[in-house]
C-alpha cells in the first residue's frame, strides 16, 4: 500500500523526509528508488516516531492516556480565570511479576488547561450498514481485521469469496489485498461506476495506478443479472409480482465466461472479481450467504467466507456534551468528516460553538482528512496561541512540560493539552 498523498507533503520541519527515507531503506538493503512521490504507509508512520525521538518530544506525550471527560471550569474568588478540566485514566505499568511480565494499573488524572485542541481523528468508531446479521462474527468493520485474517492464513485462492461493501479508497484498499491473495471478491456498492463523486474519477490515472486498476475492474467486471424469464424458470422464488425476482450466486460464479458475471474467462483482464454497482447489503445470514439488493429490487444472494464493511467511520467524542454534536456545522446529526465536521474558524482553527474560549480542533474533525493538512491546522493553532499571549502582554510562554509523574498529579494547570488519538 502506498500513501495517497506525496510524501514530501508530509514532511516535518528540521528532518527531511526523502534523505531520512533513503538512509531507512539502506539500512535494510531496499533498492526501491527514493523519489518525490508516494511512501507506505508503514514508512510515514516510522518517520514520525522517528521525529518525536529526533525533536526531543517524548516528555510532550503522556502513552496510554484514555480522557473521560473535558469541562468547563468557572474562575474562582482567589482571581484564577475560567479554563478547562480534563479528567480520565492513564495505563501505567505496576509490579513486575515472576514471569517477567507486569500488572498495568489505570490511575486517574485531573488536570486544568487555558487551552484544549481536539485532535482525536474520525476512526474510533466504524459506520455501519444497520442490516440483519451485522453482528455476526465473520463481519468486519476495519482494514485491519482484514490484515489480521490474512496474518492468519485464513484467506486464499481456495477461499470462498470475500464481500467488499464500500466504493472508497479503503474499501479499494481491500479489494486489492484479497487480490493479491487470488482469494475471490465481490464488491457491493451504492454509486454508479461513472458517478463524478466516486473518489476514482478524481485521481490522475498515472500518479495512482493502482486505484484506477480497481476502477476499471468495478467498471469491467460488472454483475449483470440473467433476465426475469430465466429467473423464473430457473431460479426459486416467491410467484408474488409484489416481490422482487431473486438469484442466487455461487463461488464457482467466479470462474464462468464472461458473459454470465465471470471475471475469470480468458478474455477476462481481472480474475476472481465481480462487481455489484448500485447494490446494498440487505442482509446477512449466520451460514454467510449475504443478499445483495440493486435499486430496481432485484436480489441476489452470493455466498462469501468474510464480509467487509469499509464504508467510513466516526470519531469518539464521548468525553464532549452530547458527544461532541453542539460544536458541530449541524448540531442535531452526529459528527463526521465529510458531511458534518466541526465548526471551526478557517483561520485559527478555534472551535466557534465552544463553551468558552481556547478549545480548538484539527484534522479530520475539521474536515481536512489527509495528514499533509495536519501541519496547517497545527501553524493556525500555534499562530493564534501566541497571538493571544502577546495581546495578554506575556512576551514568555507559559506552557509547562507534562511528564508522566507530572501528569498523573490529581490537580496541574498546563497552557495547552492536546486531545490525540
């Protein structure tokens, strides 16, 4: 997998991420030429601890912390101003046992911060299709319970098919995996394979070869449903006209001609996938045939090993009033990324229907859902933060180091705590 931004859009100031990158992959005799162009992920994501050991920053992190609750704290008579209390737990490590092991201990905080930044991302929480048989064990909600069935060996070629539901980058992501496996795929989605919002009409064929790869097998490898009359004759069905016609699909489907829904003929470019443009997931049974349902009503139902809802996700603000929702652009629907973030100044990032000043977000939360945004958002907090110091007059910074012991005091007052995922 590949980042869909350019890595050098992500770089940090003071380590240049392309020398760092070559100096890695020489350590571990990669021929892979370093370009201005796309990393893994498993790159960035090294480059970034990396950075924070680079910098000096560890003190700044407090690992393991899970905030339950952040409040509106009123000025009191002795002069201190109203600011904001952040409580929760923090996983420390305790005795040593004979193993070798420890026995972790969750110790409460509390603390008080003049400011607070929500940076907590949108995928705590997986959405969902909300149909019979979500629940059931073989259904997964992320990327990475895919990974780890693929760890386990538990997917390939002689697989049943996998059910991809979702038509983003993740869900592609996906597809490409159980691919490489040569482990079947279907893949259900609600768009139209020309639809101008699918994220894949909007990437540059070259800088993306990959995802215009799945592009043109969700356009070639389309499932087409044999006419009513064959149905009828060939299929079990309810003879009501209220109901629609239904077929049933097979794993040996995939391996067909072409022309009866096979991506695995000769003239087939893409072996073992079949799309389902325009379909739902109507439900899903405990024998894991899943019933997929078009717009016109017709339903099919295709047996799978593993269904995998990528269909996007929502972040856990449960330590907000009413999760988070009264900050937000629509306050009476719930937050995401794309359809209702929170409302926040484009230029400061302060968060504009907070309880009191200081409370700003970034990332996702925002709406800016790729990491190249972060720094943006980062320089717009840091700019307003010391914009506001100078109108108090304080030429000094008054932010305090937190470190672990410092963290875990039952009452600290900090200049800015910074809410992460």
């Amino acid at each position: 997998m590949l980042t869909l931004s350019l890595a050098n859009w992500m770089e940090l100031p003071g380590l240049k991420l392309k020398e760092w990158m070559r100096e890695k992959r020489r350590s571990v005799h990669c021929k892979q030429n370093v370009r201005n162009d796309r990393a893994t992920p498993a790159e960035i994501a090294s480059y970034y601890q990396h950075y924070v050991s680079q910098m000096s920053l560890e003190q700044s992190f407090a690992c393991g912390t899970t905030v339950a609750s952040v409040t509106r704290e009123p000025g009191n008579q002795e002069g201190s101003p109203p600011c904001w209390r952040v409580t929760g737990k923090q996983r420390r490590e305790g005795e040593e046992l004979a193993d070798g092991g420890s026995v972790s201990e969750e110790v409460p905080f509390s603390l008080l911060a003049h400011n607070v930044v929500l940076a907590t991302g949108t995928h705590d929480i997986p959405a969902r299709l909300g149909v019979e048989g979500e629940s059931l064990p073989f259904v997964c909600h992320s990327f990475w319970e895919l990974e780890a069935a693929i760890s386990r060996g538990e997917l390939d070629q002689s697989a049943d098919p996998v059910l991809v539901v979702g038509a983003g980058l993740t869900a592609a992501d996906a597809v490409l995996a159980a691919h490489h496996l040569n482990t079947p795929v279907y893949h259900a989605f609600r768009r139209s394979v020309t639809d101008p919002g699918l994220i894949f009409n909007q990437l540059p064929k070259l800088l993306y070869p990959e995802y215009h790869k799945v592009h043109q097998m969700m356009t070639q490898q389309q499932y087409r449903p044999a006419p009513p009359e064959e149905n009828a004759q060939n299929l079990n069905h309810s003879s009501s006209s209220s109901t629609p016609l239904s077929s049933s699909l097979s794993p040996s489907s995939l391996s067909l001609s072409s022309t009866n829904n096979s991506p695995s003929s000769p003239s087939s470019s893409y072996s073992g996938y079949l799309s389902f443009p325009r379909y739902r997931v109507a439900a899903i049974r405990p024998d894991k045939k899943c019933v997929l349902e078009s717009e016109s009503g017709h339903r099919t139902v295709v047996q799978v090993s593993k269904v995998l809802v990528l269909i996007g996700a929502h972040p856990n603000l449960s330590f907000l009033r009413d999760n988070g929702r009264p900050l937000s652009i629509a306050p009476d629907e719930p937050i995401t990324c794309r359809r209702n973030p929170i409302d926040a100044d484009p230029f400061t990032n302060t968060v504009v229907a907070a309880e009191g000043p200081g409370m700003y977000a970034m990332g996702p939360l925002v709406g800016e859902n790729f990491v190249r945004f972060l720094k943006g958002g980062a320089l717009a907090i840091a700019s307003d933060l010391a914009k506001r110091q100078r109108e108090r007059g304080d030429l000094t910074t008054t932010s305090e180091t937190l470190t672990d012991e410092r963290w875990m005091d039952r009452r600290q007052q900090t200049e800015v705590c910074e809410l992460g995922s």
